[in-house]
C-alpha cells in the first residue's frame, strides 16, 4: 500500500471530494484496503450509555474509505500519485511521479 500513516492526502472521490478535503491519515488497514482521514468521512452515531462514565447520544466518528479516494499530496507539486526508488544504499523509498522527489517518511 502506497499511503501511510502521517501522510497527507486529498480525497478525490465520495462525498467530501467537492470540497477538496486535505487531510492526515490517521489509521490505515492493509488487509481491507482502507485508511482513516482526519475530518473526512464523518457520520453521525447514535451511541448507547453502556457503562456509567460513558456519555450517550450521537456522535461523529470517522468512518474509513478505501484507498483508492485518496491521493498523496507532494510538497511542491500538489496532489500526484507514488512511485518507487531505490537510493544509493539499496533502500526502497517513495518518490513523487510529476517532480520525482523523494516523499518524506515520517
């Protein structure tokens, strides 16, 4: 999976792709396919009082969309998709596919 936790991403589809919503992935699950954006996919929850301490009502919570809806935003061009490099050391590293600069990892 080309997205990782830290990067930030555009959604390009689904509902909050009219806004052009950028965001910093929070969660990502490789075995769905799916990651987390923060403040993109909000729906409302209606939650139940299931210990004392716990509040009950609705709240928002940020559902996961697939990977696909999302595209990595490089520093100096923008949204672009990722490719892949090797570095003088044999390391595999991320590069941007429109100015070919390495994609900073965490």
């Amino acid at each position: 999976m080309k997205i990782r936790k830290g990067d930030r991403v555009k959604v390009i589809a689904g509902k909050d792709a009219a806004s052009g919503h950028e965001g910093v992935v929070m969660f990502v699950f490789p075995d769905g396919d799916k990651v987390i954006v923060e403040g993109a996919g909000m729906v409302k929850k209606h939650q139940r009082q299931t210990r004392q301490t716990q509040q009950a009502g609705i709240i928002d919570k940020d559902m996961p969309m697939h990977v696909s809806n999302v595209m990595l935003i490089c520093r100096s061009c923008g949204p672009t998709r990722v490719g892949y490099s090797f570095d003088e050391g044999g390391h595999k590293i991320r590069v941007c596919r429109k100015c070919g600069e390495e994609l900073e990892s965490r």
